[in-house]
C-alpha cells in the first residue's frame, strides 16, 4: 500500500496520466493530473486508502453499516439488527467490557467505507492463559489484498502497543459469542449469532500471515429426529437416576445460575475457553426470559443434582430475513408475531453442557441426549422443521458422534486463525 507522508507521490509507472496524492489526516484528496494540467477527480476503485478509528456514535454507525454494501449481491447473508449490534457494541449494555478493552477502525478507499475491524484484549483469558494473546474479530472487507493489509496492520499494532505478542480470531467479540470466519457452508444463510463471510475472507487472512487454529463446526439436524438403538439403551439405563425437567420459570434467576455453573464446569477444559461471569450470564439471561419458550430449555438432574442442560433458541435470522437490519416503523411488529405467533421453523442450540464428572461415563452421552430429547416434544408442537447445533469443537468427537447418531450432519465449518506478532 502506497503511503503519502504529506508531499504529493507518483504512482505507477505510466507517462500518463499521473496520480498524485496529497494526505491530510481526515481527508485525502485525490487527483488524476492530465498533460495540459487540468485536474479530474479520481475514480473510486482508484482512490486511496486510508484506515480511520470508530471515535464517535456517527463512526459507530458507519461500521456497523459496512457489510451492507459487501453482502449487497448475497442472497444468503442476513442483514443484523441495528438496535441489537448497537447494544453489544455498547459497555453500557454488554458485560463483556467490564473485563476487557477494545478499539474499532474503518478503512475507506476516497469517500466509501471498504472494510472493518476490531481488536480486544480480555482480562478473563490473560489472567486465566498469561500467554500475551489478544483477539481481532468483525472483520469485513472488499477483496483486495491492501485492504485487509491495512486492517491486520492498524488492529495489529494497537495490540502490540499493549503488549500483546499473539493475535487471534475473528472473535465478535468473545469466544463466548461469534467465533471463527466461515470457510464452508455459503450457500445457506447464517443462524442467529452465528456468522457468514465472503469466500475469499480465508484466503486473504492467511495472506496476513495467520494460520489455523481450531476449526468449530455447525450441525443440521431434523426436529423429528428418533434414537438410535444404542443410544436408546443408554437412556435406558440413565432413567431411574436422570429426570429431565423443563426450566422453573418461577425461580427464573436461580435457574439461571445453576445454567451457568453447570456451563463453566462443562466447558472449563474446552480449548480457548473463558468463563462467563455473573453478569454476562444475567444479561443472557434476560434475552432468553425475551425469547425462549421455557419448554425448550432443559435441565438434566441426577439423582437430584442438575448435572446436564440445554437452551434451544428461535432462529431469529429466520423472522428478520426482510427487515435489512431496521424494527422502524413497522420492522418490530413483524418481529414479534413472526417470533410469538408463527414461530420459526428453525431454531438454534447455542449452550449446552453436561458436567464433567459424567463426561467420561456411560451417564455422559445419555444426559446429553436425554436433555436434547427432552425439548423435542415442544419444538414440534411450535411447527420447528430442523435445529443447528452451534458450534461444536471439530475434536469433540463425542458430542459430534451423539448428534450424528440421531441424523446431524456438518453443514458449515468456520475457522480461528492466529499468529505470532511481529516486533512484539
């Protein structure tokens, strides 16, 4: 990438016409300098670029309406809403910032927004790894290699200058939330708080020098799903000591920790993992008291313990697929019959887990099972046609054997990439 330092530069090797720049810190100004010397504004697939941190609530809009024009022409990418993107954007309403920083850029070619970024670093993983690792993640750009240099490079050095020697992703923000760029599966559209991605997004990645991490993985399954007979004799067995019950609307913030406790137990030994806090489970909490019927999530007890559970959300991409992002004017009561009144016919299994104590028992599959089992019955009566499991750990090789022994099949594969950061 050319760079001006402030004194118009020749690029290209061409006689004619010349392209000069001229840089001034918020807005460069282009010219195509023509032999009589008249000046002719540059073309924008020309024009330079230039990276510029989100600063204000004006930036925050321009980043959040990057992707539109990126996905204008994918008929499988849905638009998010605004309000929600807005508010987990925003350390007054996402708990995530009370234990990490972060910083927002947008790169421009002229006057158009062609691409964005992130970059966070997170308390919770330092203290729980001390392996100097930082994160980047909603990464969108248009294909074209300065651009992502561009982006990697002003996300990179912001890390660095913390002291951050390893960078990995994309994260949006959390391991906890969107994990991974797509790198298979484009052809369908993305369920809710999974993301999407151009194909080319991989190839460029790598370009910067990453490499992958781990793979996660998105299962399809059917809702009419039945057991196989294996897996029906280890339900068998489990069944004078497992009860399966649905959530106690009643004792809602109790139940509520007793899903968290169970998820970071389940969880703790999981790659990259990172715990929920109260906080950002209670914040979770709400947004399922909002959405979730509470048939569909479940809780495994053995012998009287909840030791096992599963949440199982509506697919809320399937009821904004045509609102482009906006509840104004009438987007909200689209929403809210689509979601309470015709409820989609997908849904997503976000959380799950079982405790580690029966994670390597004959108890542990059957709990699994038993809990997916156990919304079934619900997610029938409320006309769901099919399910995605999301994300899954490509070496997690007993959930993935659980859910493809009842018909599940990997549709879409997503990647964390990293890489040693140089200098730091």
């Amino acid at each position: 990438m050319t760079q001006c330092r402030g004194r118009p530069m020749r690029i290209g090797a061409s006689l004619t016409p010349v392209l000069e720049v001229s840089c001034r810190p918020c807005l460069p100004a282009v010219l195509l300098r023509s032999p009589p010397g008249r000046l002719i504004p540059l073309t924008q697939d020309l024009a330079p670029l230039r990276v510029t941190a989100v600063d204000s609530a004006a930036a925050l809009d321009r980043f959040l309406s990057v992707p539109a024009a990126l996905y204008a022409d994918d008929p499988a990418w849905i638009a998010p809403l605004g309000l929600e993107r807005r508010m987990h954007l925003s350390p007054k309403h996402n708990p995530y910032f009370q234990h990490a920083r972060w910083q927002a850029w947008i790169a421009w070619r002229g006057m158009q927004p062609v691409g964005r970024i992130t970059a966070q670093i997170d308390a919770l993983h330092l203290e729980r790894y001390a392996d100097a690792t930082g994160f980047f993640g909603m990464l969108e750009a248009e294909d074209r290699e300065e651009t992502f240099a561009a982006l990697f490079g002003t996300a990179e050095r912001w890390l660095r200058d913390q002291g951050i020697r390893r960078a990995r992703g994309p994260f949006s923000l959390s391991i906890n939330e969107e994990t991974g760029v797509l790198i298979e599966g484009f052809d369908t559209p993305p369920v809710f708080m999974m993301g999407h991605a151009r194909p080319y997004y991989a190839a460029r990645i790598e370009a910067q020098g990453y490499r992958k991490a781990v793979d996660v993985l998105a299962y399809w399954i059917r809702a009419d799903f039945k057991a196989s007979p294996v897996m029906a004799k280890l339900v068998a067995a489990a069944e004078k000591r497992v009860r399966v019950r649905p959530l106690d609307r009643s004792r809602f913030d109790a139940e509520i920790s007793v899903l968290r406790d169970i998820f970071n137990d389940a969880w703790e030994q999981n790659w990259g993992f990172v715990p929920f806090t109260e906080a950002e489970f209670r914040e979770l909490g709400s947004n399922l008291r909002l959405l979730v019927d509470p048939g569909l999530i479940r809780i495994a007890e053995v012998d009287g313990e909840a030791a096992a559970f599963m949440v199982t959300m509506p697919n809320l991409n399937e009821a904004i697929g045509d609102l482009e992002g906006k509840l104004l004017p009438f987007g909200w009561a689209k929403l809210l019959w689509r979601l309470k009144v015709r409820h989609p016919s997908t849904v997503r299994v976000p959380l799950m887990g079982v405790r580690r104590k029966y994670q390597r028992t004959r108890l542990g599959p059957a709990l699994a099972f038993m809990v997916i089992a156990g919304a079934q019955p619900r997610t029938l009566e409320l006309g769901v046609k099919n399910a995605e499991l999301s994300w899954i750990l490509e070496d997690n090789a007993g959930m993935r054997g659980i859910i493809e022994s009842i018909g599940g099949h990997a549709y879409k594969r997503y990647r964390v990439y990293e890489r040693e950061l140089d200098g730091a």
